[in-house]
C-alpha cells in the first residue's frame, strides 16, 4: 500500500438494545429536537415512518404489533451525516445507526449523538451489540489493484494467475474472524471481524476496503438454548469512540502488514 494513502469514504456505527421500544412520531420529533440541540444544527430532515401490523408470530392469526423508523438526515456538500433509529418488530432488538459519508467527520459527532438518544430511552434498556463497519479506499505500490491484490494480498504464483484463463479486471478477497470472549480486562478484545478488499471499480489502480467489526454481548460461540459463562459476557458500555477506533487501528495494522 502507498503510505497515507487510506481515505475513509463513510463510518456507521450501530448499538443493538433490549428490549424492543416504539416511539411515537410526537416521541420522536422531541429526540430530534434534542438532537438538533446537542449538534448545534438546526438543517437536520425529520422524517418519521410507522410500520404497522407487523406479524409477531408466524401463525396468521398469532398477534401483530406496530413497528417505527425515524432518520435525521443532513447533507454536507457530497457527504451527509445520518442518524436512523428503528425497531422493525416486537422480536428483534431496537436499532441506533450513525452514519458519516464522505468526508467523515470528527468521532464526536457518533458520541454526541449516541449519548443524546440514549439518555432519551428508558432506563432499563440495555446495550446487547455494537458494530462498525469502515468503508475506505488506498492506492497502491503498483498502480494496479488488481496486480496488488494477487500479488501481495492472494500471493498468486503466476501459474495460478494464468490458471483463469485470461486479462483479469476485477478481483475480490475477503477475511473473517469469528468472535470470542472478551477479556477480564478488556472489553473490547475478539471483537467478530470480517473485511474485504476488491479492485476500486472507478479507479482500478486502488483498492476498495471494507471492515466490519462487530461486539457482541453473548459469544458467538454459545449455541441458541446453550448454557452460558456469566463471566463470558460482554459489557457493550464504551461511546462510539471506542469502537470506532478498535475498527480503525485493526484496520491500519493488516494493511501496513501489506508490502
């Protein structure tokens, strides 16, 4: 990879939280106010969607509930700051994403806004899951993606490169890391990884990466009805900032592990 060449083209971070909530559109105009106070803008677009009878079981006759989607949006030139609070159905978690388009802003902007929604819900409701995910591009050492990525990413022989028959102009990898349990004293280790590379279709001299990251409070390695270690369990408590810059120095280590 060239050095410093890394450009971050959006960051969203998301909480997971229990149990599930509905906000009414009057609920969720206040939470806009009180965003729009907390950011100092006063240009956010509300928009409030109800999802109305959502099946809570699979019998047809089992029950339905109402579900909600409200987004605080802001364009900022060819990037945009986005906020989406919703809850689909009865049975799954409520959901906070924060998202930042190119350029992305300062990490304050996931703080601020996380803190503010969260102290907007109820007390009891618990954070179950955080996930980042970091999309990026970079140039590389020889100015083209695709020759870096067999080479040095894949490390084809060139009889493998041969092997598909022909001039390549796209090519795509991707890693992943199951997660584990946290440590005594650190929450934020063996986080679930997954990340791809690909040649960047509008520039195949560079890269496209994208790495999402993802904390959960239950180990993935506990099977559904499964007896779980309360000492396996993990605190999902940090701000956005914590998350967000596990993800990013993740990041720039395997890529500086890259000739």
């Amino acid at each position: 990879m060239r050095p410093n060449s890394l450009q971050t083209r959006e960051i969203l971070f998301a909480y997971f939280m229990m149990p599930p909530r509905f906000l009414s559109r009057i609920d969720a105009s206040a939470l806009h106010n009180e965003v729009c106070e907390a950011l100092s803008y006063d240009d956010l677009v509300f928009t409030y969607r109800p999802l109305d009878s959502i099946q809570t079981s699979p019998d047809p006759g089992g029950g339905s509930s109402s579900g909600f989607a409200t987004t605080f949006e802001r364009r900022e030139g060819r990037g945009a700051f986005r906020l989406l609070l919703e809850n689909k159905t009865v049975r799954e978690p409520l959901r906070l994403l924060i998202s930042h388009v190119w350029p992305t802003a300062s990490l304050d902007i996931f703080d601020i806004s996380a803190d503010t929604v969260s102290r907007n819900l109820p007390d009891n409701t618990q954070r179950v899951l955080a996930e980042v995910r970091i999309r990026a591009q970079c140039s590389t050492t020889s100015s083209s993606g695709i020759n870096y990525l067999l080479e040095h990413v894949l490390r084809f022989t060139d009889e493998q490169k041969d092997s598909f028959g022909g001039n390549l102009n796209f090519a795509s990898t991707k890693i992943e890391i199951p997660g584990a349990s946290p440590t005594e004293d650190d929450q934020l280790a063996n986080p679930k990884r997954e990340m791809t590379l690909e040649v960047l279709r509008e520039d195949p001299s560079r890269l496209y990466i994208e790495l999402m990251s993802q904390w959960t409070q239950v180990p993935s390695s506990v099977r559904p009805g499964g007896q779980i270690d309360l000492s396996s369990l993990r605190r999902i408590t940090e701000p956005p900032r914590s998350y967000i810059q596990d993800a990013q120095g993740y990041l720039d280590r395997v890529l500086q592990s890259f000739p």
